[in-house]
C-alpha cells in the first residue's frame, strides 16, 4: 500500500514542473503567472527550461510588434507587410513546438531559438 502511495506523489511532483511550462507559453501574462505562481518556489529542471524558452519567444513576438508598428506606419508598404506575417507565422510554428514539448513534457529545443534561450537566460 505504500509503495502506490509515493508511486501517486511521484507524477504529481513532475506535475508541477509540466503546469508551469504549459502556463508559461500563453502571453507574458502567462509567462508572469508561471514564473512567480507555479515556479519560483518549486523549481523544476523542465520548468525552468520551458519558462526560459517560451520567456524568449515572448520578447522576439512583443519585439517584433514593435518593429512592424514602426515600419508600417513609416512606410505603408504591402510587401512589408507580408514580410510581418511570415514572421508572425515562423514565431507561431515555434510557439507551437514549445508549447507540444511542454504538454509532453520533453525538453527538445525549439529550432533556432532554443539553445540561445538556455544560455541567455541562466538564473532562471
């Protein structure tokens, strides 16, 4: 009887670790929510990996919102556009493959951005 009882804490200990990753990749309210809610005083290797990455993801999106406010209402170009929304579409396939590796529970870096993530973000 005790063995299925420290076997039911066991998932619910990497739980925590996979609850803060999901809530982590929705906005940088989510990300907020994560990190002082779900994380800060139960820190998790795979939390800390998702919140690092999603945390990047999160900076590149609100950067990149700046960036196209800027340009197109400098210059009202169609093709700067389009430009936007391809990148818009490549961070979202990336957001996607974050947030798959979080619900899985699976510490795969996202293409091209996640390896930076771990090494600029240390202490998280």
């Amino acid at each position: 009887m005790e063995t299925n009882q420290s076997f039911q804490q066991a998932p619910f200990a990497s739980e925590d670790g996979k609850t803060a990753s999901i809530v982590s990749y929705i906005t940088i309210i989510g990300w907020l929510i994560a990190y002082f809610a779900l994380y800060k005083d139960k820190k998790t290797s795979l939390g800390s990996f998702h919140l690092r990455q999603s945390l990047l993801i999160n900076l590149i999106y609100i950067g990149l919102n700046i960036v196209q406010r800027i340009v197109l209402i400098s210059t009202a170009s169609a093709t700067l556009y389009y430009l936007f929304s391809i990148l818009y579409v490549v961070l979202f396939i990336l957001w996607l493959i974050g947030l798959i590796g979080a619900i899985q529970a699976q510490k795969k870096p996202i293409p091209f951005i996640g390896e930076k993530a771990q090494t600029m973000f240390p202490n998280i």
